[in-house]
C-alpha cells in the first residue's frame, strides 16, 4: 500500500469536528465515499477543484489506518486511480494536518498539526 493518501477539506470544516472521533465530507453523504489524492495528484487535484479558495487545509492519512474502507478508483475524468475512502476517517489515522497556500505547490506543505488539537 502507498506510503500516505492526502484529503483536502476547508478549514470551517475540520473546525465544526474537532470534538468527533472521526472526520467525515459532504460527498461521503453524496457520492459514498470521501475523495482523497496520492502526493502526486494533489498539485492537479488542487487546481482542479479548488482554485477560487484561498485557504485550505490537506489531511495526511496512513492507509493502513482505514485499509477496510480504501479502494484505488479511476476518476471519471482519466484511467488515472484516485484513492477513495468508503466511511469516515477516524482521528487517529491522521498523521498531520497541513495548511495550504496558493504561494506553495502541495509537496511544499507546512504542517500545522500541533498547533491544531484533536487531531488525533
């Protein structure tokens, strides 16, 4: 399995659930699963769907951590296989929480996880 899976979510996000066990996104409601990015999708996932906010937040997740719930899929838009996680991800199996700036390309994250409770 690939050494870590990224989520991008938006920062009023992850504040609404610092008290849960585990973090969830819309589309898990909408679509049945949570969108995530290997490090080497995440520059073009980032300008592909998030261009217009300016301020994000990039989960790194251990895919160990939640392996029962993990399939590699194409996207819609290419052969390419995106990791997607079919339920929530529980706190513990975020190993940093990195914010994320326009000014930077994704490989350049700045974690920020302690400075951020409950991660974990």
């Amino acid at each position: 399995m690939r050494a870590r899976i990224f989520h991008i979510c938006l920062p009023a996000s992850w504040q609404l659930q610092l008290g849960d066990p585990d973090y969830s996104d819309p589309s898990l409601e909408s679509e049945g699963f949570i969108h995530c990015s290997t490090k080497e999708q995440l520059d073009g996932t980032l300008a592909r769907y998030f261009r217009d906010i300016p301020e994000l937040l990039i989960l790194e997740i251990l895919p160990s951590a939640v392996a029962e719930n993990l399939r590699f899929e194409p996207a819609p838009h290419s052969q390419e296989r995106y990791p997607h996680i079919y339920g929530t991800i529980p706190k513990g199996a975020i190993l940093h929480l990195h914010r994320f700036n326009w000014k930077t390309k994704a490989i350049d994250l700045v974690d920020v996880s302690a400075h951020i409770p409950h991660i974990r």
